[in-house]
C-alpha cells in the first residue's frame, strides 16, 4: 500500500532563508507526486507536480521539488523564505493508473519568522 | 479563485441528521472528487467520480454516498451524523479521469455537528 511521510509537523525558518520540507513515499512503483499548499480557511492549492520527465520541478511562488527515485523522496525547497509563505504544505501521490486514490501526507506547518 | 464552488460555506447540525453537501466543479472538468479533513484523520480521500460515474472510492463510511449529475456538480450526502464526522469537506475537480492530472481544490464545507 501507499503511503506518505512528512518529517516534521512544523518547520520555523527566518525570512530570506532557505525553505525545506521534506516528502518521502513507499511505493513499488514511482507515482505520480504532487505539492499542495493550504492558506488559512482556504482550500488547497497546487504548488507542483512531477508526472514523468526531468526530476527537477519548478512551481509557483519560487518553489521548486526534486524527485529523488532512489531515496523515493520528493523534498520541496525555496531560497527565500517570504512571510506570505507561512501555510500548512502537503505532499500527495498518486499511483499511475487512472482510477486510484491520492493518498496525501499528514501535512507540514511552516511559520516565517521576520 | 480555483473556479470550484462549493456550498454552504458551513453547516451546524445535530447528531442523527442527514446533510447535503454540493460542489460544481470548474467549467469543463469531467471528475469530482470529495475529501474529508480533520484534525485527527487529516485529509481523507473519499470518493471520485468522472463524468457520472464512480471511479474510485477511499475511506468513505456506508452512511455516506455522493453522486453527479448529468449537469457535472456533485452532492455528498452525509447521514446518522456523528460528532466524529465534525470536519472540513472539500471537493475538488479535474479534467480528465485522473493519473497526474491537477486537481483544483473549492473552499470547503464546514460541518460541525452537536
């Protein structure tokens, strides 16, 4: 079965400085894999997504997640933090077949200290 | 703005009542999917339909059941409610059946039951 971990349910940083939040997935086959964030009483926006192609995904808002096959992680990053970037952060997979579930990961809560 | 409706924004109810929750999904999406998010389940997937028909289905209880419509929205129907049931229902929607399609997330229902 699928599933999906987040190493820390919170992550501090300054503003300006780097951004980490880390994604990792069991799975036999590599999935479809995805980054969402959640404002504040908001739905969830999607950041990024890596379906097949180059490892290296850019997003919106300077973000960008690397697909690591052998590590089977997907780690989001961002030079520069920025206060507005202060959200909960959820990575999702997908298996590759049409019809399955996205499974997401219990979610990251990232706070921007200024 | 993701173009996904969903209403009512919140719904207070007492335990043993039914609900009904509805979404529209953006102009020209043929798969709805709804999620359940608390604090302690985090973000479920329940169920998906495209174009109508159920495609998928996750950890959706036997008291609730969802359809779409010809015209594309989606209810969710919630029955025998339960304190436990007191959550965050999104419903989110995208073009195609699934696989690394985006799926585009509407604001959420609130639903607290008593």
């Amino acid at each position: 079965a699928q599933s999906v971990t987040q190493l820390g349910s919170h992550v501090s940083v300054s503003e300006g400085a780097l951004v980490l939040l880390r994604c990792n997935y069991s799975s036999s086959v590599p999935p479809y894999l995805f980054w969402y964030v959640q404002y504040p009483n908001q739905g969830l926006q999607l950041l990024l997504k890596y379906t097949t192609g180059a490892t290296l995904v850019k997003g919106i808002n300077g973000f960008e997640a690397e697909f690591k096959k052998s590590e089977t992680s997907f780690h989001l990053t961002k030079p520069s933090a920025h206060m507005s970037d202060a959200a909960e952060y959820f990575c999702a997979v997908r298996r590759k077949t049409s019809y399955d579930k996205v499974i997401f990961g219990p979610g990251t809560s990232l706070s921007v200290i200024p | 703005d993701s173009g996904v409706t969903q209403t009512p924004k919140h719904l207070i109810t007492a335990t043993g009542q039914r609900v009904t929750l509805r979404c529209s999904p953006r102009s020209g999406d043929l798969s709805v999917y709804w999620y359940q998010q608390s604090l302690d389940q985090g973000l479920q997937f329940l169920i998906q339909y495209y174009n109508g028909e159920e495609r998928a289905k996750g950890n959706i209880l036997e008291r609730f059941s969802a359809q779409q419509f010809p015209d594309l929205h989606s209810e969710l129907n919630l029955s025998s409610l339960e304190l436990g049931d007191s959550a965050l229902y999104f419903c989110a929607s995208s073009v195609t059946r699934g696989g690394g399609d985006t799926q585009y997330f509407g604001p959420g229902t609130r639903l607290t039951v008593l």
